[in-house]
C-alpha cells in the first residue's frame, strides 16, 4: 500500500481479508485495508481529533445489499461500509473503533449537522442543495435513478416514460423522490415511505408498479429477493455518490478525497468494490474527484 507523508504503516496491525465468515470474536470484522499509525495532523483539525481518540461514527445505510446491509449485529457490510473502513484507516482507527449509526434518506443532512455522526457514507447523491447544508469528498461512484419491477414485467413498465396513470414507490428526502416527481400523472402517485425494503411489499401486493431509486440499490434488492423483482434497465439520472461531512470543514473533505484518490490509484478501491458491489454489478471506472 501506498503511504502518504505523515503515516507510518503497521504491519502488524493489517488485518483479516473483509468477508470472513469465520471471524470468532464479537468485534466488527476489520476490514481489507491496511490500518495506519498516524504520525502527524495539524492540531485543531477533524483529522487530528478523530485520530487522537481512536474512534469515528459514521452514518450509513442498514438495509441495502452491496452498499450497507446490517449483518444483524448491528455492523453494514457493503460497499459503503467498506469505504468507511478505509477512511477510518487511514486515520489510524481500526474497524473495531467505528460506531455505525443507521441513516436513511431523511435524516443524513441533520445527523452531520447535529454533530451525530463524522461522515455519512450511505448511497449519498451530491448536489447543490446538500452542498448548501453539507460539504462533500467524492465522488467515490456513480449511480443513476432506475425502476424496480415485479419479475416478468407484467405491467410493461420499460423506462420512465411509462409511468403515467402507474403508482410508483420512494422513499422521503432522496433524489430519487424529486426526480420522479415530473413522471408520474399526479403526486399522489408517489407512495413515500423511510428505506427502500420498505418498498418491497407494496410492490409484491401490486400497490405499487415500481420502486425508484439509484440502480445499484434496486440491483441489491432484487438479488437479495430472487426470482421476485427485476431492474428495468433504464437509467436516467446521474448520481455521484459523495462522503457527506460537516459544511466546511475543507482540510478534512481533502483528507477524504487524498484517501480516496489512493485507494483509486493503488488498487484497493477495486478490491473493495470486488469484494462487496461487484460480486454483482461490474466494476465500473470510479469516477474523478470533484475537489470543488
Ligand atoms: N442517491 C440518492 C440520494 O442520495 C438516492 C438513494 C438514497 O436515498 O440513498 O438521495
């Protein structure tokens, strides 16, 4: 691995490969990332703080395969979860010292603002109105808007433009939400609920004729349902998934971005997203950096 000026590698403390099933102990399994010894951050910055006390809370999501499933104790696994990791290592804070707290939509821009949470890490689209509240590193991938379907198709539903006079399922305070707003025949055609799971049942009971959000989500739902639910394909937003952080704080949004620039330019960024999201979807090129 790579290091940046300041760290020093400990080698004892690279840790199990991520997946391991056969982890023994309680304690959240580490991640494939090697854990740095921070040597030096400027005193009074995020980076020094979070250091010092060896532990960080990041906010991520609890019920969406591949980016941040809850494993049932209470630890995300996914991709999400995996970039977490590697920021927390790159301060020098081991899996173990990561609090997870869950997110939905909704409530991301609060927790960084109330100070609940150092970082959401959570399929998190940037954009202009975020970036009022937030401040983002990233981008770390790029999503688009899709519909999800019952198997089969039955109601023909083969890109958004068939939405009209269709009930279509969302979740409240995501882009998703707002971008289907134009598609459909009337707004009470949006059923909005907290997570996306919780759009499932509607779509099996024909409540709905679709779920919408970002196409990796829909891809996680529909493999973790199989046989039930199909993706339709048919992208048509641009969602760049960024690391929301509290507004401002410049010297540790270039922290997270230096962090995710090494691990694009290393080769661990494709281990990671191997290991989670692409044992599903392809790997894609991870998308450039956005330093604004
Ligand atoms: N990426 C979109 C957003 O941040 C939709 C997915 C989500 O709600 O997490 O709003």
């Amino acid at each position: 691995m790579r290091l940046s000026k300041g760290f020093v590698a400990v080698a004892a403390a690279a840790v199990t490969v991520l997946g391991l099933s056969a982890c023994t102990d309680s304690a959240a399994p580490e991640s494939s990332v090697d854990v740095e010894e921070v040597a030096d951050f400027q005193d009074g910055t995020t980076m020094a703080r979070l250091a010092e006390a060896g532990e960080i809370t990041i906010g991520t999501k609890f019920d969406q395969p591949l980016f941040g499933l809850d494993d049932g104790s209470g630890t995300p696994q996914g991709f999400d979860a995996e970039i977490g990791k590697l920021v927390a290592a790159k301060l020098g804070i081991p899996a173990s010292g990561i609090t997870w707290v869950e997110t939905v939509s909704a409530n991301r821009e609060p927790f960084i603002q109330n100070g609940d949470v150092d970082l959401v890490i959570a399929t998190y689209t940037i954009n202009d109105a975020r970036k009022e509240v937030v401040s983002f590193a990233g981008p770390y991938y790029q999503a688009g808007q899709d519909l999800l379907v019952l198997e089969g198709n039955p109601d023909g539903i083969e890109s958004v433009d068939d939405l009209a006079g269709k009930k279509v399922c969302t979740v409240s305070g995501s882009t998703s939400e707002a971008n289907i707003a134009e598609y459909v025949s009337a707004p009470t055609d949006i059923i909005a609920t907290d997570t996306y799971s919780n759009c499932l049942e509607p779509l099996r009971t024909g409540a709905v004729q679709a779920v919408t959000t970002d196409n990796v989500i829909l891809a996680g739902l529909a493999d973790q349902n199989e046989g039930e639910f199909e993706v339709v394909g048919a992208p048509f937003t641009e969602e760049p998934y960024g690391i929301g952080l509290a507004l401002d704080d410049t010297d540790f949004r270039m922290f997270v971005n230096d962090t995710l620039q090494d691990a694009e330019d290393d080769g661990t960024w494709d281990e990671l997203w191997e290991a989670t999201a692409g044992k599903v979807l392809e790997t894609p090129e991870p998308p450039a950096i956005d330093r604004y």
